[in-house]
C-alpha cells in the first residue's frame, strides 16, 4: 500500500495530512511526498514525518501526480493531496474494497469540506456531486477524484505512457479516469468521507480554473472518446 502526495509551496497542510496518515488503523506501506519544486519547507515536513521525498521539478500536477505513481512500490497505490485530512480507517477502507471487488482496476470516494464558513460546507456534495454528473456523462463511467482515489499498480503502468503527464492544463484525475476506465472497471471506496479543503471554491482563484481544465481534458479526449463512441465501445468490452 503506497501512498502518493503531490505537493507544492503547501508545507502547513502537509504536516497536518502526513499527521492524519500517521493515525491510520491500518498503517501504508511507505508514503511518497512529491515535492514539486516547493520553495518553503514541504520536502524537510515531509522527510521528517518519514516519507520518502520524491522530486519533480516539471511544474503541474500531472507531472507530480504521475512521478508518484511511478515511484510507488506497492500493489496498490492510494492518492490525495496535500491539503487533506484523511480519515482513521482511509487506508484500511481502501484495502477491503480492492479485497472485496477483484474485478476493479480503481476505485474513488467521497469528500466533506473541513474548512470556509461552516455554513457552506454542506456545498461540497453539490461540488463532487456536479463533478460525477458531468464527468460520468463524459466517461460513461465513475470518475476518479483525485483528492481520494486509489488504483492497482499494474492498471497504472498499462496507462502511464498515454496519460498527458507532461501538460501541466490537464485536469489529471479526468486525464486518468479517461485511461483507467478503459482497461477495467472502477469502484467506490467505502467508509468515512475524505477532509478536503474548500480552497477549490474561493473567488478568483481555483475552481474557474479546474473547470477549464476539465472542459479542455474532455476535448483532448475527442474525437476518439466523443462520449457516444466511448459508451458503445465500453458495452462492448463488458
């Protein structure tokens, strides 16, 4: 069980996640901190709480996302970011849903806003929920969020040359829900919600972003996954 964390200039909420990865019922295997190209003290929080440092000085979070993936050693490979706050069963629940479903080649799950006004982080199910809507209408499938999703080591090698890991306007878990679902089936991972931040829904700065790069990830994805040609060949498949 290897455990990626892309990170960038974001040492505070790293302590605080690696914190919560050290509370875990079931302990992973090894954590790997990608520090992409940080210029405050990630990679020194991250080497101290024991994770294995990985650098990546290609700026973006494809690039981050898929050096950690890379460097991972274990069958399954788990991801969040650096801003989250995991629960205490995240790594135990994500191990009984690779157990339970065999078949699956990754899985995702849910998320709840743990900070912003108190009143508003009932909005993170409109968030995720627009987010599956809109993404499952495209995939014909699940999408990953990559705030809480995990996936078997060998269904990321058969992908990781085709993943657009080198353009940094990617929106990488649409990028990577796009390859995965087309070599097998994804799960949900069971059990308590993942702590995200509500950083994504601030005005003026990521989420505009994010749906770009969602729109434009789709588009890349044409004509050959136009979402018509993409349903009947995963029926097909199946």
């Amino acid at each position: 069980m290897s455990v990626v964390i892309p990170v960038r200039d974001d040492a505070e909420l790293l302590e605080r996640c690696l914190a919560a990865l050290g509370e875990q019922t079931r302990q992973a295997d090894e954590v790997i901190v990608v520090d992409n190209a940080s210029s405050d003290a990630s990679a020194t929080i991250a080497a101290s709480a024991g994770a294995r440092v990985v650098p990546c000085a290609e700026i973006g979070i494809p690039a981050a996302a898929a050096a950690g993936y890379d460097a991972a050693s274990g069958d399954l490979i788990l991801r969040l970011d650096a801003d989250c706050v995991p629960s205490a069963t995240w790594v135990a629940d994500a191990e009984a849903t690779f157990s339970r479903s065999p078949d699956i080649v990754a899985a995702t799950g849910g998320a709840r806003f743990i900070d912003g006004p108190r009143a508003l982080r009932w909005t993170a199910a409109i968030y995720l929920g627009g987010y599956a809507v809109a993404g499952g209408a495209a995939l014909g499938h699940r999408p990953l969020f990559g705030s809480n999703l995990a996936m078997r080591a060998d269904a990321w090698r058969s992908v990781s040359a085709v993943v657009h890991r080198h353009d940094a306007e990617t929106h990488d878990d649409l990028d990577l829900s796009y390859h995965l679902g087309a070599v097998g089936r994804i799960g949900r991972i069971t059990g308590g919600a993942m702590g995200i931040s509500m950083r994504p829904l601030w005005p003026g700065r990521g989420f505009r972003r994010r749906v770009r790069r969602g729109f434009r990830t789709v588009r890349m994805h044409w004509p050959e996954d136009y979402p018509p040609y993409r349903w009947r060949r995963l029926r097909e498949q199946s």
